[in-house]
C-alpha cells in the first residue's frame, strides 16, 4: 500500500527561560500565527493524513495540533517520541510499523532530525540529501510501503512562506 509522508518543523518557540528545559519550550505568538498560516497552505494543498504523529517537546505538539485544527478532518495527534531530537532515521521508520496502512501520514519534529530523516526516505543514506526544513516548513515524500522497500519520491519541498502564500491564494 502506497504512502505519502508529510514532514512538518515545529514553528518558531521561545528561548529557553532559566530553569526550563529545552522540551518544555512553547511556541511564540508569531510561531502560532505562522504555523497556523502554513497548515492553512497545507490544507489548501489537499494534504488530509489520517493521523499526526508528533514529537513529544512541546513546541512540537503544539505545531501538531495547530496543524490537526486546519487540516480537513482534524486528523489526530499522538505523542511520538522517536521523533524527538537524536534518533537515527531507521529507528524512526521501523516505529512507523504500526502505521503502515495509513496512506497519509504527518510527522511533526525538529531539525536536523527531519533533513536527515527526510534524505534516508529519499536515498537510504541519512547524509546524502540535505534538506534544511525551516520552522513550520514541510515536505511531502511519496512512498511504496511503510517501511519502505524502495526510495521515495519527493513530492515537494515548502518553505514556511510558500506555505503560507498557498494560505492566501485565490483559486
């Protein structure tokens, strides 16, 4: 069963205050009104995944929901934790097992993590493509199976202004 994987970065959080813990970072007001403006392109694009799945630090979760409340459906959101900073790619695919026959699926999480996860789906070598997602960025990658048996075929690649013009068009 084919696949598309949508990979979203979190959108723009807040530094660090003393005693906090980077996962505890929430989005800024400007990182909720652009990445709710880039979910909106993203819905305006047809993107409808079943299900979101979310790194477990909070600027991320909060990207993941913000999404689910644009996205048509309002897909759910589950707490992910291989796609919190530091796992290798092949860890991250081999958890999305479970989530094989979803035909489309969100993944929200942070760089470098997504670039490389991004480049394995693409080549199997997480090194071989850099892809520099920005904050509220997101790509789309086209694949035959979950795991995937063959590379996967970029189906684009959106900077969060893109998504956010797409927000604005007219049809």
């Amino acid at each position: 069963m084919s696949v598309t994987v949508y990979l979203m970065r979190h959108g723009v959080a807040a530094d660090a205050a003393p005693g906090m813990t980077d996962a505890d970072r929430a989005l800024t007001s400007e990182g909720v009104r652009k990445t709710r403006r880039a979910a909106q392109g993203l819905q305006r694009m047809g993107v409808q995944p079943k299900m979101i799945l979310s790194s477990p630090l909070r600027r991320a979760e909060e990207t993941a929901r913000l999404a689910a409340g644009e996205l048509d459906g309002a897909p759910p959101v589950e707490l992910f934790p291989p796609l919190g900073p530091g796992f290798q790619p092949a860890e991250v695919v081999k958890q999305l097992r479970p989530h094989r026959t979803a035909g489309e699926i969100l993944l929200v999480g942070h760089q470098p993590d997504l670039g490389e996860l991004a480049s394995y789906l693409l080549t199997g070598d997480p090194t071989a493509v850099p892809l520099p997602f920005r904050k509220a960025g997101a790509a789309a990658i086209a694949l035959t199976s979950l795991p995937p048996r063959h590379f996967g075929a970029l189906e684009w690649f959106l900077t969060p202004a893109q998504l956010r013009a797409i927000a604005s068009s007219h049809k």
